[in-house]
C-alpha cells in the first residue's frame, strides 16, 4: 500500500498543480499566449478556462482508469506508466487551450493599435538583498551534509558486513551489498552532487538575474520579480533541506536504525519540503503575478508580442538571446532557452546521470 499510496499521491499533487496555473501565470500571458492586459475578463478566455477544468476533470477519470487497469503491473512499472500518460494527457489538455487562444488572438488581432515595448530594471542592492537568503540556506543544509558525513565516518566500523540498499512495500530488505567505503559513502556523494547543483543553479539567479518587466507597469513588476526571486529561493533552501533529511533516512536505514522503512518515511520529507514550496508557490505566482502592489508609473506600451520564440506555448527557442534559462511561459519557475547550446549540454549531463544511476544500481 506504501509505495501505491505514494505514487497515487504524487499524480493527485500534479494534477492539482495544473489546476492552478491559470490561476499562476502574468496576467499578460493566457495559456502560454501574449496577450493585453485588458483581454483578462473577456468572456472567450473565461470559456476556454472552463473547458480546460473539465479537461482536467476527464484527465483525472482516466488516470484512475489506468490506475485499476496496471495494477497487476509492478510498482515501479505502473508508476512510470501512470505519470508518463498522466503528462501526455496534461500537455495535450494545455496544447488545446492554447492553440484557441492562440488562434482567436490572430483573427481578431488583439495587439492592433497597442505600443510594444521591452524592458529591463536590474537594482544593484535587489541583487545584494537576494544574497542573504541564499546565504542563510547554504550555510543550514552544509551544516546537516556536514553532520552527516561525520556521522558516516564514525559508524563505518560497527557497521555488519553487509548493508541493506533496496526494501519491498512492506519494508523488507530486498537487496544488500558489501559494506565498503563506496557503499556506505554513495548516498552522501549523491546527495552533494544534488546539493551543488542546486547551489550551482542558485548562484547563476543571483548573478544573471534578468526580470521579464512588464513595459506598462515597470516599478511594480519589477518589485513583484524581485519578491518572487527572493521567495523561490527560500523554496529551493527548503526542497534541498528536505532532501538531506530523506537520505539521511536512507543512511539510517542502511545502517539498521530504522527497521523496515518504507517508501514513504524515506521520501517523506522530501514530499513535505515540494507541499511547502507549492504553498509558496500558489501564494506568489509567476514572476509574483499574485502578490498585490501598488502601481506606479504606468506606461502607455504593453509587453511585447513574443509568441513567436515560445513554440506552442512551452518551448523557448531564441537564437538571439544569449540567456539559456528564462522564466516559464505556462507554469511558476524557469525553463531553457533550446537555442541555447548550454541547454543541450545540461539535457545531456543529466541523460548521462540517470543512465549511469541505472546501469549501476543493476
């Protein structure tokens, strides 16, 4: 029941995540279209909102349709099944949305007559004020790494000879290994290797910090963008926190601390962790498209119509742009520029992780 409770658990929380994004994005944006503000409370996108619900809806029926039907199958078999037809569904859904969008947007040619513009406002001390919560973390979740690598060396001699790496649903042991230093050291290289990257990611915000302003209102846009950076760095703080504690329970677990754990207690911190950084999430929006500011200094021009680098709503592809990460068209977050040969290169870094995760753990 463990690992299908869990797995059932993490399909009902992105489904529900989809749910919210209209709700998520920059008013200037309806499904992953560029649209004028103005457009928002037109009864056509009300409609197409509408219908993207019950799409929603039937993509919910049909999962636990898949659901019964793959239960023969094994967890991790069904799992991947589950999510992978769940992320078809949920894409087409959208691709729906937005090529009707899209569409009406071309025939009744809703940028007619409005002046574009594009607009950048980067504040030295924004950046400087965003160091301290990126700062706070890292030194927090080195700390833990820390502790636990000292822990790791300390209780490598009383450790039996052979360790437990893999347990069934019920928390039984499956599969052990020899202990030697690789193996009782894996999950900790594992987890600064995810601890940099992270980091890694984190420095590149701070320093190629770039705010997607919105030319009509600039000053509030621009404290709605800082805010949002500054909050998605506090989640990022708290997934990695999360993750140090999840394989901490792993090491406890190899170790013989905790006796039959289960899919749940080894990943539940973790699933706590995303359930904050969703709550902030919702709460933020996009670009901090939810949080309420005063306007000032609104400008006559509108944000520039560039739906053309974003293919079909998801994709940035922009030769031009010499950023490779940019903030999502549909959804909260960054995503690439696949223009970019940077972006290849980490498409390929993590292939080439995952393979080499596989290959080894068979």
């Amino acid at each position: 029941m463990g690992p299908n409770l869990l797995s059932d658990g993490i399909a009902f929380l992105v489904l529900l995540t989809y749910a919210f994004m209209p709700y998520l994005t920059p008013k200037t944006l309806a499904f992953g279209v560029r649209i004028p503000e103005e457009r928002q409370p037109d009864p056509f996108l009300q409609q197409v909102r509408r219908d993207y619900f019950i799409g929603l809806f039937v993509v919910l029926l049909m999962t636990i349709g898949i659901n019964h039907y793959t239960h023969s199958l094994t967890e991790n078999f069904r799992f991947l099944i589950t999510l992978g037809v769940l992320f078809v569904l949920l894409m087409g859904n959208y691709e729906i949305a937005h090529t009707r969008v899209e569409t009406r947007k071309q025939h009744e040619q809703w940028y007619q007559g409005y002046p574009e513009a594009m607009m950048a406002i980067i504040e030295p001390e924004d950046v400087k004020t965003l160091r301290k919560p990126f700062t706070l973390w890292l030194i927090v979740n080195a700390f833990f790494v820390f502790l636990l690598a000292v822990i790791t060396i300390g209780v490598y001699s009383h450790l039996p000879k052979t360790l437990p790496i893999h347990w069934s649903s019920q928390g039984f042991v499956e599969n052990r290994v020899s202990k030697t230093w690789w193996t009782v050291s894996q999950p900790l290289l594992a987890l600064v290797v995810v601890m940099v990257g992270i980091s890694l990611f984190e420095i590149y915000l701070l320093t190629h910090l770039r705010p997607d302003i919105d030319p009509h209102n600039p000053q509030a846009s621009r404290m709605q963008y800082f805010l949002f950076v500054r909050r998605m760095l506090h989640a990022l703080g708290i997934v990695q926190f999360g993750i140090v504690l999840s394989f901490g329970l792993t090491d406890f677990s190899m170790w013989g601390w905790i006796k039959h754990p289960s899919s749940i207690i080894l990943t539940g911190p973790a699933l706590l962790a995303v359930l904050a950084v969703m709550a902030i999430t919702f709460v933020t929006g996009q670009e901090g498209s939810r949080l309420a500011v005063t306007p000032q200094d609104i400008t006559p021009y509108h944000h520039r119509n560039d739906d053309a680098q974003w293919k079909a709503g998801l994709w940035y592809y922009n030769p031009s742009d010499p950023k490779w990460l940019v903030t999502k068209r549909f959804g909260v977050g960054w995503t690439l520029n696949f223009a970019h040969p940077i972006s290849w290169l980490m498409i390929g870094v993590i292939l080439a992780l995952v393979i080499v995760s596989i290959a080894f753990h068979h």
